[in-house]
C-alpha cells in the first residue's frame, strides 16, 4: 500500500473541482488517500497536476508530493 506526503504532511483529498485550490493535506497518516500501487499514486498526482495546469495555476502552485510505502 502507497500514500502521498508533501513536505510534513499527508495528501488525504484532491482539490475540489473548479476550484483554484491545492490538496487537502493533514498530519495524520492514517488519513491520507491509499493506493495499491506506487504507479497508481504517480498517476493520481500527474493527473491532480495536470488538472491544475488547465486551471492557470503557476509552476510553484502546482501538487507536489512523494509516494511513500506503508
């Protein structure tokens, strides 16, 4: 099982649609999204990204995270 962490934090929601906002994140690892696969978690972020890019987000605005083995 695989989970993004962005600095100190946990990516536990996507952005909400439309909206110019990054991930929700928190503390808790117990909280954050889970994949089955590192592959899947990449994808997620890319996709979360690429999302943002349409929207006119600036390159330093953009979802960064790393996946990280449970």
């Amino acid at each position: 099982m695989f989970i993004l962490k962005s600095k100190a934090s946990y990516i536990i929601a996507a952005p909400r649609i439309r909206r110019n906002e990054g991930c929700l994140t928190g503390p808790n690892k117990a909280d954050a999204i889970k994949f089955d696969t590192a592959e899947q978690a990449k994808d997620w972020i890319n996709a979360i990204r690429d999302r943002q890019i349409g929207q006119g987000f600036k390159r330093h605005e953009l979802a960064r995270a790393s996946v990280v083995a449970v």
